[in-house]
C-alpha cells in the first residue's frame, strides 16, 4: 500500500482543524444563547438579530422578518410581542390585508438595536484585527461553504 501524498496528509489535517473549530464555534455559539436566556439585558443578542432585519424605513410582516433572522414564525411572534410590551417596535395591522401585522422600530428600538450591534462589531474588530489580510479575505467564503454543508445536512 502507498502511503498518502504529504499535500493530501496536510489537506486532511486541515480539514481536521476547519471542523474542531467549527464544534467550537458551535459549543460558543451554544453558550451565548445561554447566556442571553439568564441574563436581564434590555436587548438579547437574539432579539438584536431579529431587530436588525427590520427595515428602517417600511414595516414588515412577521413572516419575513422571521425568515431573514432564519428562526420560525412563532418564534418571531413571540418575541416582537416581548419587543413591543418593551416598546422598541410598535405592531399594526396591514390596510391591504388585515391578517398581517406589520413590524415597525421605534426610536428607543432603533438605539438599543445600533448599540448593541455596535458593540457586537467592536469585539469583532478587535478580534480580527489580529489576522493577515489573506485570512480576512478567506473568511467569507469558508462561512459561506460551511452555512452551505450546515444547509445540506
């Protein structure tokens, strides 16, 4: 039997390393719903995440705010009725079909969403600052391939 090429050993071991790091991402990832969950944040990561697709400038449907935080629409229910009891969206029935609620920020909602975003990208920033260009440049596609295997299973 041949021994495997040195570039295919290496290859291997890269991708070894690409998926331990992806667990990691997964276990972080894990802990910081977590942490939302126990924490009495005015704004949860999640909620921010929710928060961020709503348009600054129309109202939106629950059902298209949902999907483009990638939870369900129950989920999205929930919590803008929670985001709206806090007073940083308001709700109001569509004039063309009053089945749909659509989703405004208000002011205070808009603020909270920008300044936790804002501090989310600052620890961001400082983290990245540590790469090479090369590895910021490849970041972007590596996610992507990895969103799309996550997709796939």
């Amino acid at each position: 039997m041949v021994p495997p090429a040195p570039i295919v050993l290496a290859r291997s071991e890269a991708v070894a390393d690409v998926l331990a790091a992806f667990g990691r991402l997964l276990v972080a990832q894990r802990r910081l719903r977590g942490r939302d969950a126990r924490e009495v944040a005015e704004l949860s990561y999640a909620q921010m995440r929710l928060l961020s697709v709503i348009d600054d400038d129309a109202a939106s449907p629950a059902s298209q705010l949902a999907e483009q935080a990638g939870i369900t629409a129950g989920s999205a229910t929930a919590m803008l009725g929670l985001l709206e009891h806090k007073g940083l969206v308001t709700r109001r029935r569509s004039d063309a079909d009053r089945r749909v609620t659509l989703t405004v920020l208000t002011d205070r909602g808009r603020a909270l969403r920008d300044a936790k975003r804002d501090a989310a990208r600052a620890v961001f920033a400082r983290a990245l600052g540590e790469l090479s260009q090369e590895e910021l440049t490849a970041a972007p596609r590596v996610l992507g391939v990895i969103a799309d295997v996550i997709e796939a299973l």
